[in-house]
C-alpha cells in the first residue's frame, strides 16, 4: 500500500512515543513493607499493555494530525453489457426558458405530457 502525509514535519512528534514508556504518570514512593510482597505477574501484565495501548494511542494521533492518507491507485473492472438510462421530462417547465417568459412556438402545441418517462434499456455482449 502506498501511504503519503499531507504534513510530513509533525512525524517529529513521534519522539513523543518514548514518554508512555518512560512514565507511569504515578508518584512512586518508597515503603519498605510493600518490598516484602511478592511480584504480581497480572499487575505486570497489565501496565506493560496499558503502555502499549499509550503508544499506540501517540503513534494514531500523530499519524492523524501529519494528514496520512493513502494515494490513488488504478484498478481494472472488466464487465459484460452496459447499463442505458434514458430519462425524458415532458413537464410544462421545460417550456419555459429562464427569464420566465415562454417560447411563442411552444404555447399552442399539445398539453403537457405526465412529468417524467424513464427507460432503461439492458445491453449484453455475447
């Protein structure tokens, strides 16, 4: 996939992706009866993936104010047939022209027509 950024120069902010793995964002204190505690694997597990989540939370904001879009590409679309939608407005609006005066040749012909007859022809190739 080919990605560009409309604004490339605020992919420095990235550097910002260091700061949810340096910090906890708690003030740690020293209490020496919670040494004798052993090791909480889930708690560990848990900050390591509230870490993660907080770099990918920097990484998607950046990523979204650097302008990261993805640029155009061709593809190919091979069908059989065509569609044909032939629309006719036979409505008495169409008689008029737009300074709002009617056409002298138009006032004495036939009354109008029901608004609107849509056709749709189907073609397909053999």
């Amino acid at each position: 996939m080919n990605f560009a950024f409309e604004t490339p120069s605020v992919l420095l902010a990235l550097a910002l992706l260091l700061l949810p793995l340096h910090s906890t964002g708690v003030n740690v204190k020293a209490y020496p009866c919670l040494e004798m505690l052993p090791r909480d694997p889930l708690s560990g597990l848990f900050a390591g993936l509230l870490r993660l989540i907080g770099v990918a939370t920097v990484t998607a904001l950046v990523f979204g104010l650097a302008g990261l879009y993805q640029k155009e590409q061709q593809i190919e679309r091979i069908g059989n047939g065509a569609d044909i939608v032939l629309l006719f407005d036979r409505s008495s609006s169409m008689d008029n022209t737009f300074a709002g005066r009617r056409q002298a040749a138009r006032m004495n012909l036939k009354p109008p027509q029901p608004p609107l007859i849509a056709r749709v022809h189907r073609t397909s190739q053999s």
